[in-house]
C-alpha cells in the first residue's frame, strides 16, 4: 500500500513538536527514582544504542535501531507480547486521527521521503495502543531501502512513545479542534 509520507509522519510530528526534551539517559545506564521510564517503552532484543528521552508534560520516548529482516515479525511479536503482559490494547486505528486505520489493521505501508537525496523509499509500520488508565503508547518502525524494494531490508529504527492519559487527552482535543479551523463554516 503506498501512502503520502506525511499521513505516516504527521501524527507522530504533531506528538513531538514544540516541546523538547528535559533530559535523556543512554540505555544501560542505572537510573534513580526520579529517571524510571514507562515499561510501555520496550526494547527488542539485540537492539543498538537505546536513548531515552523525557519531556516536560509526562511523555517519555525511547529510540533505537536494530537488525531485522523485513517485515520484522520478530521485533513487532516480541513487543505485542511484552506490551500485552502489561496490559495493553492495540488500537484499530490512530488515536489522534481515528480516520486512519493502524499499522494492527492495514500492516506495512510505503512512501517515498523526498526530503532526502536522493529520495528514499520507506517501509513503515505505526500502530497506537491503550492501557486501562487510557494512557496511550504510540510505536513507529521503519526501514529505509535506495531501490524501493523489501529485499535485503534489514536495519529497522523503532520509535516509542509515551502518552499520560490526560495529555493524550488534551492532545487529541486539539487536533480534533485544529481540523475544525481548517473546515470551511456552512
């Protein structure tokens, strides 16, 4: 399925801008009380140089990248079971645009990152899950490939995102509110 890649990146920008991180930690290193992250944000074996970010409103995010051929069955069922023994749900569709059905439903999509040269094409999976306090987690992965095919897709980034219930909450208030001023008024 090809898709625009700012229908892929669009929710998870929107997340992230304006608000930078208070700190980051490198995985591995022992943290205190105050530096504890969300076991929401799990780490697949072998993966490479985890960095963990905290931002000022309560969201934690790791990035990562690790070695899996395409399409990662082996990262995306080991974080589907961690995450489900901690009681998590996936989400049929985004939760921030619910108009779009998630990586759970539609599987891999495609597009071409012409922000890059030369342009890239890009194999991307993003799925949104929901815990019983409403907290929300979001997942990105993503394989780039030069010649636009699966073969020999093998180096995955995934990004992991955390979302307290009432951020989630407010953040989705204002993008159901900002496609609004965007309607024309009848």
């Amino acid at each position: 399925m090809c898709v625009v890649a700012t229908c892929l990146a669009g929710p998870l920008l929107f997340i992230l801008r304006n608000r930078a991180p208070v700190q980051s930690s490198d995985f591995g290193q022992r943290a205190n009380d105050e530096e504890k992250y969300s076991a929401s944000l799990v780490v697949a074996p072998l993966a490479k140089s985890p960095k963990y970010l905290k931002y000022q409103d309560g969201r934690q995010q790791v990035i990562y990248s690790t070695e899996s051929e395409y399409p990662a069955e082996d990262v995306l069922s080991f974080i589907s079971a961690e995450l489900k023994k901690r009681g998590w749900k996936p989400l049929p569709q985004d939760f921030f645009n619910p108009d779009i059905p998630s990586s759970h439903q539609r599987g891999w999509t495609f597009f071409e990152d012409h922000t890059q040269k030369p342009w890239t094409g890009v194999y991307a999976w993003n799925a949104d899950l929901e815990n019983g306090s409403h907290d929300i987690v979001v997942y990105a992965l993503r394989y780039e490939s030069p010649d636009n095919s699966t073969r020999n897709l093998k180096n995955l980034k995934v990004i992991a995102l955390f979302i307290p219930a009432d951020i989630a909450s407010k953040m989705k208030r204002d993008a159901v509110s900002s496609k609004g001023e965007g309607s024309p008024k009848l």
